[in-house]
C-alpha cells in the first residue's frame, strides 16, 4: 500500500518545519495537539508499521483501556487512538503515514529521512519531538501467540483487574524488580500468584525482593521458565513449565501469565546521537523533555521505564510541545537561554 498523507504536504516536496514529532501514540498525539494549538502547525509522523506496530502505537494492541481518564466506561484501545488522532487533525496537524528511518541530529536544523527516500535530498527541523514508543519483551513460547492478550500480558497495571483474572490462579515471569512489583500488584485480584524465576536467585532490590517472599499469596518457582502456554483455544488455563536443573515439566494451571522480563524502547534511531541509558531509554534532565541534545525531545515509553502507561505518556507529550513552542519563541525573539 502506498504511504498516505493528509493532503498538505506531497511525499516528494522537501520540507522544513518548526517541529516535527516522530511516533503515533499518545504521547506523539498529545504534543501534536499542544503545538497545533499553537500555531507552530506541527508535523507527525505516525509511521508505517514502525518499530512491529500500527499507527497509534501499543493501545491499537490492546481491547478495553480502562484506566484512561475521560472514560468511565472504558474504551477500546484503537478507538481511544482514532480520538486521538482525530483530536490532532482537528487542530491542524500534518499526520504522514510513513516511518523515519534516519536522523541527523549534528547540526540545526535537524536532517531527517523518510523510509521511501533515505537516498534524497532530508528533510529539516527546527525542533523534533522523539515519541517512537517501546515494546514489551517477549518469550516466544509455544501458544504466546494464541494466547497474547487473551490471558498473556505484559502490563499488570493495565490488565490486572479484568474479569478473567479475578479469583484466579496468575503467572508472573521475571525475577526483577518489575517482576515483584507486578507480582505483588496482581495479589489484589489473583487467588494466587506465582512468579516464575530461571534462576535460584531474585535480581530484585532487597526491599523488594523481601515483599515477595513475604507475601501469603505469592509463590516463587525457582529455577523454573515456561515452556509452552495452552488454553481452551480462545483463554489460556495452564502453562507448560519445566525446572532448568532436573529438566522435569509439569502443569502449572493459571488463568494469567504476565511477563516481567522487560522492555524495549524504540531508540534505534537516535541511539548513537542521544544521551541513553544501559538500557537504551533516552535521558532526559528530569523533570523535563529536553535530551541531551538541545531542541531535541522525548516524550512517552521511549524515556519511560518506571510508569509505562498512557496518561503519562500523554503528559510528558504535553511538556515536550511546551517546551518545544518556548524554544521556539525564544529563538524567534533573539533570546539566549545559555
Ligand atoms: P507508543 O504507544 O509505543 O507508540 C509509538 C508509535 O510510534 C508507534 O505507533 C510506532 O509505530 C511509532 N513509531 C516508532 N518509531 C517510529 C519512526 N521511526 N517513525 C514513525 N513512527 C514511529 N496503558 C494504559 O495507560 N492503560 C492500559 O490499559 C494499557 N494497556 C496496554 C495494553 C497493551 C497490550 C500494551 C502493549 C500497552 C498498554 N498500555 C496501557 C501501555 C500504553 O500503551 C503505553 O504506555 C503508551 O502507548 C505509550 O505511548 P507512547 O506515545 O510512548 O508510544
């Protein structure tokens, strides 16, 4: 299918913009909005399949966001995302439909390329807003697949209290801190919980290892990983689990599995340009979008390990076209912050 556009801005015309947001999902859209808002007739690009995910990101994934304020009856996550999309349109943004694959974040303005034309002459900005997303790891166990959202998470904090889970026996895979966070969370809604570790050891922090063990409804399988996940064809009901020393399988019937093992953040991109951390995330100077570069933003999961959800992707969208729009001014007006 060819890549679409809006209408303003033909593929082939080379253009410079004020600001250019890259990525699609809340935190993209939300920034989209804010500088719409604000004249600065922003541009987004929302990707084509990038980085395995449609236009809209992680929420065109999912079914029933219900933790999205605005809401009250929940909404399902690509419809939440059209909104979105609708909302940056509405203001005047110019939404293409294709992937960034190369940037040149040296010199201002910034150079960048779209996936069709890596060989032509880049487009510039004056100002980007890096909002591409990450990715949950996963196993690749046999069933993932089948299973993957109809009982096989990797958010307890978005998943946890649906109704397949409550009262029921859950899984978490991991031996991290997110992996107790997570497993300690889903105490709330499981009868029990169970957390998978392929290790005779957690590498979780003491505190938070110690509220693990000490938890009634926690269980941990130690040197234990999962080998396949099955169900009844449409929920999944038991896992396949193997211990790594004797090499034994069993059953291990749970309703839920919820993996812990982490995430990925969509930085190929800008990797080798921008401050990030062993795990890849962009740095930014806390309490701000700004990264390591000046005019360069990051907004959502791509600088986000701890929160990971979308109201505070869309919020961190709306600090990076704040300060995007007061660089801009600043830069305008003939004003030096440094
Ligand atoms: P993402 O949603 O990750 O979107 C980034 C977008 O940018 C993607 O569409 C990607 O294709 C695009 N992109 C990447 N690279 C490029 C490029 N080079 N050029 C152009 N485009 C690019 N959160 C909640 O608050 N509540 C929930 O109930 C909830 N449920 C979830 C269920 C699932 C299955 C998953 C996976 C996540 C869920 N989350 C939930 C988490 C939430 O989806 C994320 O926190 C949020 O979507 C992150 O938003 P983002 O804007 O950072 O980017």
């Amino acid at each position: 299918m060819a890549p679409l556009t809006n209408g303003k801005v033909p593929k082939s015309t080379k253009m410079h913009s004020k600001v250019v947001i890259i990525g699609s999902g809340p935190a993209g859209h939300t920034a989209a909005v804010y500088l719409a808002r604000a004249n600065l007739n922003p541009v987004l690009f929302e990707g084509f399949m990038a980085n395995g995910f449609a236009a809209g990101g992680q929420l065109t994934t999912t079914t029933d966001v219900e933790n999205y304020p605005g809401f009250p009856s929940g909404i399902l996550g690509p419809e939440l995302m059209d909104k979105f999309r609708e909302q940056s349109l509405r203001f005047g943004t110019t939404i293409i439909t294709e992937t960034v694959s190369k940037i040149d974040l040296s010199a201002r303005p910034f150079r960048y390329w779209r996936e069709s034309e890596e060989n032509d002459v880049p487009e510039t900005a004056d100002t980007i807003i890096i909002a591409t997303g990450a990715s949950a790891k996963r196993l690749g166990l046999k069933g993932e697949v089948t299973y993957w959202q109809s009982g096989i998470s990797a958010c307890a904090v978005c998943d946890g209290a649906v109704p397949i889970f409550r009262n029921q026996p859950l899984a978490v895979i991991g031996g991290g801190d997110s992996a107790a966070e997570e497993a300690t969370y889903l105490t709330k809604y499981g009868s029990h919980v169970y957390v998978l570790v392929r290790r005779s050891e957690l590498r979780a922090s003491k505190i938070m290892a110690k509220r693990l063990m000490n938890n009634p409804k926690i269980t941990i399988l130690w040197n234990t990983v999962a080998t396949e996940c099955q169900g009844d064809g449409d929920l999944l009901n038991n896992l396949r689990i193997k211990d790594v020393n004797t090499g034994e399988e069993r059953d291990l019937p749970v309703r839920g599995l919820f993996y812990a093992i982490g995430h990925e953040p969509a930085t190929a991109l800008v990797r080798s340009q921008l401050q990030t951390d062993p795990d890849g995330y962009i740095i930014t100077v806390p309490g701000t979008t700004q990264t390591s570069v000046k005019g360069v933003f990051a907004a959502g999961d791509v600088q986000d390990k701890r929160y990971r959800q979308a109201i505070t992707s869309a919020g961190s969208g709306c600090m990076a076209a704040l300060e995007a729009e007061r660089l801009i001014a600043e830069e305008e007006e003939g004003v030096d912050e440094d």
